[in-house]
C-alpha cells in the first residue's frame, strides 16, 4: 500500500542553522530569498517549472531544532518522511518529522525520529 502524497512537507532538524538548511535547499534547484531575518528565511525553489514556497525558521523548538517547510504538494518527495530520510542523510544530523500527513483527528505528538539511516515513530510532545 503506497502513501498518499502529502499537501506539503515539513520536516525538524537537529542543531543545523537556517543558513546551513538553505545552503541544503539549494543543492535542488534554484533559489530565490524572498525575506530573511535572524531567525528565518522565506525563499521560493524552483524545480522545472514548479515554484515551491520553502519557510526555514531557526529554534522553532527549543535551541536544538530548526524547521524547513515546503508549502506545496509538488516536492521531489511523497511524504515527510522521505524527506527526513534525505535531510537526516545529507546533512549529517537527526530529523523529526509527523508520522502522518497531517489530518484531523491525528495524535499530533507520534513523530518519526531518523537518524544515520533509521527511523524509529516516538511520541515528542513538543509543548
């Protein structure tokens, strides 16, 4: 049974800055920073013809984790979690990410956790 494709892809990253996250999005196509501050930056990638909205804010959750969002169903990636798997892989560093596309009545603290190739669902309650 394949996965439904998710709306839009949001996926948490352990101890990596903004810059260092948007230096990663960059290595999928071409970027456009359209607003930067200390703590986030919004840009548009662009892949093919498709305009991709991509949010980066740094320590959403404590210090340690930084969020990247890509606002749109047209991601190189199904679901977050392949999107995890390939941060977690590329940068060298955990990720967490929903472990399902977000819907009503979902328990909204079962997370994935991946790291060094292995994902693991846990419950963090980010509150």
């Amino acid at each position: 049974m394949s996965e439904q494709r998710h709306p839009d892809i949001e996926v948490y990253v352990k101890e990596r800055t903004a810059q260092q996250i948007l230096e990663w999005v960059q290595t999928l196509g071409p970027l456009t920073t359209d607003k930067s501050t200390k703590e986030s930056i919004k840009s548009t990638l662009f892949i093919g013809d498709v305009e991709i909205p991509v949010l980066i804010q740094q320590r959403v959750i404590g210090k340690a984790w930084s969020s990247v969002w890509f606002d749109s169903s047209e991601t190189p990636w199904a679901t977050d979690l392949e999107c995890a798997h390939q941060i977690a892989k590329e940068m060298e560093t955990q990720t967490r990410c929903i472990a399902s596309g977000w819907q009503e009545g979902d328990e909204p603290d079962e997370w994935y956790k991946v790291h060094q190739g292995v994902e693991e669902k846990i419950v963090w309650n980010t509150n």
